[in-house]
C-alpha cells in the first residue's frame, strides 16, 4: 500500500483559503487519493477523491500533481467549522486492501 | 435518512468484562469495518467484512471478535484478552468499489475500569 505523509498541523485565518498537502510518493497507478475529515470525537467524513484529474465538490477542491506523487486539499473559504483533523489516504481502484489512516493534518481555523 | 449508528455512545465496563459494540447501517452497503483510536492517534483496522458471513482481521484484531450474520449490523466483542480496551471506536460502511468513500459512524468511547 502507499503511504502518505502530512503536515502534523496547521493554521489558516478564517475566509482564507485553506491549501493541505499530502505526499504520497510510492502511489500505484490504479490507486485513489481520498480525504477526509474529523472534527473532535466524531467519526471521519468523506471529503473527496481523485485518480489523476484535479477535482471540485462542494466542500473542497483536490488538486494532484501530474507525477501523482503528491496532492493538496483546498479549502477556499475556510469557517471555524472547518477545524478538524484531515485525513489523506491512498485505495486502490478495485478489490479492497487494508488502509491505514495516519495521524493525519489538525488544521486550526483561526478567527 | 440513511447512516450508521452506534450504540452506545459511551459505555463503561469492569476490567475482566466482555463488552459488545453495536453498528447497524441502512445504507444496503455490503463491507463494513472497525476502526480502533486512541488520543492522538489516526485509526487501526480491527476487523473488516466484505459480505455475510465472511470477515478478516485487521492490523490489531488481537482480544476482538466480530459476527457477520446480517447485511446490516456488525457488532464488535472486545474481549477480556484485550490488554488495553479503553479507547474511541469507530464503525465504518462502504461499497465494494467505495465510490463515495467510507461512511463512518459517530463512534462509541469505551472505558475500563
């Protein structure tokens, strides 16, 4: 499995936006970056996922670098609801292998 | 709506006791999983289940056991062989290609006393 490598913490200013990065240097070709997130003693939300093309929802934007060996979350107008812990995790596209969630990025939304 | 739910949300149990964590979902997913926190730390598999009456452990399924009898529900016995049971435990869903990701539960925080 790949594994991936975050930043342990970090601050954003309230309406900036929020950029989270996550390496994952070893990822296979048939593997997805997910994202999640987990505001304190709850269960971890689905953000968002990706192959190879950036992708947008609702909640965030998820850029991936052409070599795939790395990608950042985006936050474009970070809230005080928006600090949690976010989690990046590589899966790959079929059949299911174990998957590790690290200690992931506490990103501390300050107003 | 549909969801996860675990029950209770905290539980309290004498050392030496078993203790069963509820997770039942209404989302017609067919894999489901235990995750395992402890403070500051990410999440370890215990147990995961692709379809009924089939599961496997994960990373740390030492002093845990798990059934599989209906689609939804999962529940999970930490047993009295489990060194360190106080933690916050997660229960999770998904489909088998996990388009949409994980759906997590709210979690239950056991303690051992």
């Amino acid at each position: 499995d790949a594994k991936t490598t975050q930043p342990p913490s970090m601050d954003c200013a309230e309406g900036r936006a929020a950029n989270l990065p996550c390496n994952h240097s070893t990822i296979s070709g048939n593997e997805y970056v997910y994202w999640y997130r987990q505001i304190h003693s709850q269960g971890p939300q689905y953000i968002i996922h990706g192959l190879k093309n950036n992708e947008t929802n609702e909640m965030a934007s998820l850029i991936i670098t052409e070599d795939r060996k790395s990608s950042t979350l985006i936050l474009p107008h970070a809230t005080l609801r928006d600090t949690a812990v976010y989690y990046c995790i590589i899966e790959p596209a079929g059949g299911y292998q174990k998957v590790t969630f690290g200690t992931g990025t506490k990103l501390q939304v300050i107003p | 709506d549909g969801g996860i739910t675990q029950s209770p949300k905290y539980l309290f149990r004498k050392e030496g006791q078993n203790v069963t964590l509820s997770c039942e979902q209404n989302l017609n997913h067919d894999a489901m999983y235990w995750y395992r926190q402890d403070p500051g730390q990410g999440l370890r598999l215990i147990y995961y289940s692709q379809i009924v009456n089939d599961f496997q452990k994960g990373d740390i399924a030492e002093g845990y056991s798990v059934s599989r009898e209906k689609k939804e529900s999962f529940p999970l016995t930490v047993t009295s062989a489990q060194k360190n049971p106080t933690a916050f435990y997660l229960c999770a869903s998904s489909t088998p290609d996990r388009v949409g990701g994980y759906t997590f539960g709210s979690g239950t925080r056991l303690t051992v006393v």
